[in-house]
C-alpha cells in the first residue's frame, strides 16, 4: 500500500541520517521526549576559562550553566524553526462546493471550487472525477527569542518576540506590491525575492510580534512578577502557555502575581485584566452630542478606557507543590517516590460588555452596543503527578462553572439567532480531564504508555470549537452556536488549543478537543540520547453524536509515527509520518441539504494523510 512505503522511507530517512551527524548536548528543547535516565544527568557548572572576558554584554549560554561572580547584562534564549508539511486529502474529500462546507476544518485546494454546482460530471468524465484527490505542500518558519535583561541580581525585565510568526515561505513575493502585482514582476512564478511582511499591505501580520514583556524583583519573602506575562498550569488543558518548541499557540495575561513558599509548597496570588474595551484619550471638552464619534484616539499621552464596567477582572491563586529538576533526578536515581500536585483557583467578573475591541476607536458606537453582562465565573484546574523509578503518570483535571447574562437588547451579540430578544442568565457547567502515563524498560530507552483524555459535551450540532461560524446550525453542519434559544446551560468544554495530541484528527481536522473522548497507548524508543522513534495509536469517540456530521459516536482511529534527531551544536530534526481512518462520525449524514447526488459524492470521509519535517536550532 502507498502509505505503508511512505511510512517506511520515512523511518528509513531518519536512521540513515542519524548514523552522519554526531550525538548532541544533554539538555533537550522543549517538546523533545525524556530521555533515558542514564544519559539525562545534571550537568556540572563549567568553571571560566582563563583569559575570558568577565564583563561581556550580550552571553550565549548553550548549556544554561552559572557562572559565579558574572552578571550578564543580557541574556538570550529561544529557538528558529522551519517546517515543511504534505497533507493528502486533508479535507476528508466531504467538501460539497455547492453548500461551501465539508466536515474538516481543512480546505480542499481551490481548483476544486470549480466543478459545477450541482456535482453532476460531464460526458467525458466518470463520477469520480468530481471529487479528485487533493494534495496539499507547505511551508513556515518562527524566529522566537526570548530576551532577558538583568537589571541586577535581584531584578530582571524578560519578554518573548516572534520574527516571522508562522510565515508561510513564499507568502510575501517581490510579485505582489500593496496587494497588486508589481509592474516590473507581472507574473507570479518569475518573483525572484521575499518583501518584508507588513500588516494590513502585503500580510495580516508583520514581521515582528512582540508577544509578552514583564518584569520580576526577588524579595527575602518571594518573587513579584508584573506586565504582560505566560500563564501555564499542569499539563496545559486550561492554561498553556505554548513554549515547546512545537507549539503554534501560547497564553499571557496582563496584570501582577506574587509567588512566596509556605514550607515545600508555592503559593502564588494574582491579579490580571483579561478585557477592556476601547480606549482612547482626550474627548471630555467636545460636545457632548457628538462623542463618541469626535473623541481622540490617535492623541499621545496614557488612554482609558470608554467604559470601566467592561473591564473583566479575574483573581486567582496557585496552591502548589513542584520539586525542582535536580530534586526529582535525585529521588529517581535513588528510586524514591517523588510526587508533585498543584490546584488553580481563578473567579472572572464583568459588569458591561461594550461588545468591542480596544483597537476599534473613531466611527463605534458605544452607547448602542454596551448591554449588560454581569457573569460571575469561577475556573478551576486540579494537577497531580506521580513518578517511581520508570514509571511516570500525570493527569489534570479543569472546570468553568459561573453564570453570565444575555438579551438585555437586541443589539447583544449573544442573544438568539433568529432576532428575538429573550433576557436570561446562562449558566455554565463545563469540565475536562487529560491523563499521560509511561512506563520504561531496558534501562528507560523503551518507554511504552497511555494517555487519554475527555471534555464535557452539550446536545446540538457541532462541538463548539468554533461557535462564531454559525449563528445557528442545523443537523450534520459542522460547527457553530452552541447555546439554543431556549438554553439556560453551556456544558461543553474545551481544552486549550497548545495542548496537542496527534497531527490530524485533533489538530486539522477538528480544531481542538471538546465534546468527546480519546484513548492514545504510545511506544517509543531510544537508540541513543540523540535519536529516538515514538509511535502512537489514537481512538476518538464522541459521547453525543449530535455533535458530529455523520450522526454516530466514532470519528476516527489515527497512528502517528515519529522519529527526531539532535547534536550538540543545537540543531534539531524531527520526521513524521500520520495516517487517519476516519468512521461514520466523519461522514454526511443523509437528508438535510445534502442531496442524493451530493451524498454518493462527497458523503462519505476517506483516508486523510501527513508527512512533515521539521527542522530547528535552539539556542
């Protein structure tokens, strides 16, 4: 079979460039596997060379060692990537042009938007042809530097800056000038360079995002932290903060935290801002009739915010106990038990919702659209983890519980589809949990396990990754509202979009995980601390099978393999290879606007397949 020889030159590539390049350092870039206890020791200070310089600015520490007595004004960590991805028939071929739908999230290439609207084949063409096979090859890359700048020992400001954020290669062609083709460059395969990205002119982004900057001060009694900071917990089903080197998502908050220790235990208080809507200055001397049409929002100086009420407020509080790296090696190496835990407590309030981003400024009419949102939200997360020799297992556990109000107006973007204004509280009741385990052989190098995991579901079409889509979806649609007319509960939860689990089902053809429940036994093994080959085996279900397309419980099996290689000098290779076998959840479901022609074309999900190649340098 076709796939079976592409899985095996993938695996086949991997070892044979493995056997050229040298073994690499001990410590491994995020979302690398653990590598066998053996070769995963601590790694001594280096002691300074005689002659070295003491009073360097900017220092490359590949290591992370400490050098006693030296301050570096500057320090840099981070990581560059580049992936290259083929998808085969990514979109399931359930893409029905004629409804502009299909049930992937993943687009068919656009040449198939041009069969005829009714599906129907020409003379000269057999049934088939109107849903052809659709290959799909790309490329992107991330520069992500996270710069610290050590004020003193005690003081430090840190942030994260992306360079080129998942630009796809070949996106910015010198062919393409403010979004028309270039006078000098009239056809589009003789562009002979790359323009910058800008924002708005030739990309939806530019080419430098800075993503997070905060500060830290060391106390005798703990450690403040303020600014625009990454939030993580457990394992990262509520919060995540993204920082594998793998990861396309991350989460920040703005505000302040405060971390102290109460005898092995961490115990951190916070405070953060998690909306305001539009801000501006200036506006207070104009007549009153006119604003806010006439305030200033481009006006230098410190801006407010048009209305208080909006602002959402969240308190939270970290209980926690985590054992450092060299404390949990230790326990490992002398085959102790080391077990961590940890619980978030976090409350949300918001009074008014202006309905709006702090970007829109001069034409909004906030009068009209503030309605009265008054949500009290409480969220909370439960995290354990449990290590004895080689074997390891950790699970967390998340829930939203909280109620918040909608239709006060008919201007509320919240209030029901079909116009009617039906003032009520929403309560929601919405929880999550993911488990990881692995237990190792043969001195840790063969590691074998189980995860699994399961979000709470709500009755209707869809899954609710994705509600914004569609107001109000009907029976075998893909996705949308999941809050009925008539409603008072949301019970369906899901888990942050940087916690990943495969390379298809999950996370292209779904989006995410909510509404259902997946199983994942895994193996891996390691040939050295420098190469290494993982394979995995995912089910997924859902518990309410009015949540899918195909009207039935079972959406996918999928096996994913995987090989990665590093070396010293930072470099970092991962090859994979993922195949999905998608059942009858995946499939349209017959009536509806799906038609007999339609159905015997497109209504039934095929085999969807990836090869990708990564390649990184950490430094």
């Amino acid at each position: 079979m076709a796939w079976l020889r592409t899985f095996f030159y993938c695996i086949l590539l991997c070892v044979t460039t493995a056997t050229v390049l040298a073994e690499g350092k001990d410590s491994l870039p995020s979302g690398v596997p653990s590598l066998p206890p053996e070769e995963n020791k601590i790694i001594p200070n280096r002691t300074q060379e005689k002659g070295e310089e003491e009073t360097s600015i900017i220092h490359y520490d590949q290591n992370r060692e400490i050098r006693q007595g030296t301050l570096n004004a500057l320090e840099l960590s981070g990581y560059f990537r580049t992936r290259f991805s083929y998808f085969r028939d990514g979109h399931l071929r359930t893409y029905i042009p004629a409804l502009k739908r299909g049930t992937s999230m993943m687009m068919p290439n656009l040449s198939l938007l041009s069969i005829p609207a009714d599906g129907a084949a020409s003379d000269d063409q057999e049934k088939t042809d109107q849903n052809p096979p659709q290959n799909s090859f790309f490329g992107n890359m991330r520069l992500r530097v996270n710069p610290t700048i050590n004020v003193s020992e005690m003081v430090r400001i840190k942030g994260t800056i992306d360079v080129f954020d998942n630009l796809v290669l070949g996106s910015t062609p010198s062919y393409l000038m403010a979004g028309s083709p270039s006078p000098s460059t009239p056809v589009s395969f003789m562009s002979m360079s790359q323009n910058a990205p800008m924002g708005g002119i030739n990309s939806w982004q530019g080419a430098i995002s800075v993503k997070r900057a905060w500060a830290e001060a060391d106390f005798a009694i703990g450690e403040l932290r303020f600014g625009r900071m990454p939030m993580h917990f457990g394992l990262g089903i509520l919060y995540n903060a993204g920082n594998d080197i793998t990861s396309d998502y991350g989460d920040q908050v703005d505000g302040i935290s405060f971390t102290t220790r109460f005898f092995d235990h961490f115990v951190t208080p916070s405070y953060h801002l998690a909306y305001t809507g539009p801000a501006a200055r200036g506006g207070g001397l104009i007549d009153a009739n006119n604003f806010p049409s006439f305030y200033l929002p481009v006006e230098a100086g410190q801006r407010y915010p048009l209305e208080s009420g909006d602002i959402t407020h969240v308190f939270s509080l970290v209980f926690e106990r985590k054992e450092s790296d060299f404390i949990a090696a230790k326990k490992k190496e002398e085959g102790r038990v080391s077990f961590n835990y940890g619980i978030l407590a976090s409350y949300r309030r918001q009074f008014l919702d202006s309905q709006a981003y702090a970007f829109n400024n001069v034409n909004l009419n906030v009068q009209k659209d503030i309605v009265k949102r008054d949500s009290h939200v409480g969220l909370g997360s439960l995290w354990a983890e449990l290590s004895y020799g080689a074997f390891h297992i950790e699970a967390e556990a998340a829930g939203i519980f909280g109620k918040y109000q909608i239709g006060e107006k008919n201007t509320d973007l919240l209030a029901n589809a079909d116009g009617a204004v039906l003032k009520r509280n929403v309560w929601l009741l919405q929880g999550g949990l993911a488990l990881e385990s692995r237990y190792g052989f043969l001195n840790d190098r063969l590691q074998v396990g189980l995860n699994g995991g399961i979000a709470s579901w709500q009755n209707g079409p869809g899954f609710g990754l994705r509600e914004g889509v569609n107001n109000n979806p009907k029976p075998g649609e893909g996705d949308g509202r999941k809050l009925s007319n008539d409603s008072r509960f949301k019970t369906n939860f899901r888990f942050n979009p940087a916690y990943n689990v495969d390379l298809l089902l999950y996370r292209e053809v779904l989006g995410g995980i909510s509404g259902t429940f997946y199983i994942k036994p895994h193996v891996a093994y390691f040939f050295s601390r420098n190469f290494g080959v993982r394979g995995d085996v995912i089910a997924a279900m859902a518990p309410d099978k009015s949540n899918t397309t195909g009207n039935s419980n079972w959406l996918g099996i999928e096996a994913d393999a995987s090989s990665f290689l590093r070396t010293d000098n930072g470099f970092y290779f991962q090859l994979s290879y993922g195949i999905l076998f998608p059942l009858k959840g995946l499939n349209h479901r017959a009536g509806g606007d799906v038609n007999t022609q339609q159905l015997n074309i497109f209504g039934d999900a095929k085999i969807a397949q990836t090869v990708q190649a990564f390649l990184g340098v950490t430094f």
